[in-house]
C-alpha cells in the first residue's frame, strides 16, 4: 500500500475518514454520558407524587358523580334485563 501511486491520497482519505468517524464517536459518547430529561423524565419526584394525587382525587371525585346516574339507570331495567347483566 505505500508503494503504490494512489498511495498517499489513500492515506489522507483513511485519516480524514477515521478522524470525522471518532469525532462522531465522542459526540455519541457525551450523548449518552449527559441525556437531556424530557418530559416527566426532568419533573422531581415531589411534583410527581402531588400530580398523581391529585389526579386519583379527581378520579374519585368522577367515578362518584358517574355513580348516580348509573344507579338510577340500573333501577329503571326491566327484570329480565337486570339478570341477563347480572345485575340482580
């Protein structure tokens, strides 16, 4: 390979290569070495305990409202009806 008359060009594309292939290798690197947080990933875990409370608050706060309305509606089922859903 050095003896050949394509020689040196070679060798400047080889180094020219592996430089631009290690200067993608370190950029990978520090990447992964400092992620950026996205989403709930970059919220503290305080502020995540009190969202989840508060959404399970307001979760009951639903189901009891749905609740009533479901009730009186299972009340005017005809029999028949209520024992085929299991109902009663």
């Amino acid at each position: 390979m050095n003896t050949s008359s394509y020689s040196p060009h070679f060798r400047q594309y080889l180094d020219a290569m592996n430089a631009g292939l290690e200067e993608a290798k370190n950029a990978k690197l520090k990447r992964i070495e400092h992620p950026t947080a996205t989403g709930i990933r970059k919220s503290r875990k305080d502020d995540l305990v009190s969202l989840v409370r508060e959404l399970r608050m307001k979760n009951e706060e639903l189901r009891a409202l749905a609740a009533e309305p479901l009730d009186e509606i299972y009340e005017g089922l005809p029999l028949p009806i209520k024992k085929k859903l299991g109902i009663s």
